[in-house]
C-alpha cells in the first residue's frame, strides 16, 4: 500500500515542474502525506526552500514518466 501510494504521488509530480508536499498529496487526493514525505527523501527529488514549490524531480526523471507507456509495468 505505501509503496503504492508513493508511485502515485511519484507519477502526479512528474506532471508538475514543482511541488510541496500539500501539493503532491492534494493532487493525488490522498488524506495524509506520509507517501510525499517519503518521496521527497529520494535523491531523484531536489529542493530548492527559497521557492514556491520547493521541489522538483530530476528532469531525467520527470521525462522518463512523463513518455512512459501507461500501460507498462512499474516493477
């Protein structure tokens, strides 16, 4: 469950260019952000504290997600 939780905040972010924390778990409409905390701790994920959206994915990352098939298997 939470790492299925996690995927999904993981693949709702990849759609953002930024996120904080409230963001990623409103998004995903999720009622607590235990999957976007534990997100935010991967070393795929930067944090810049002086912006609005403190976060961001590698964009590496964020384009992986963003062509992946929706079909494909995550594991």
């Amino acid at each position: 469950m939470y790492a299925d939780n996690e995927r999904h905040v993981l693949r709702s972010a990849a759609l953002l260019d930024a996120f904080s924390v409230p963001l990623a778990t409103q998004v995903r409409a999720l009622t607590h952000d235990s999957a976007a905390l534990r997100l935010i701790e991967r070393p795929f994920v930067q944090e810049d504290p002086t912006g609005l959206w403190p976060f961001h994915l590698r964009q590496v990352v964020r384009s992986t997600l963003r062509n992946a098939d929706d079909h494909s298997d995550d594991r």
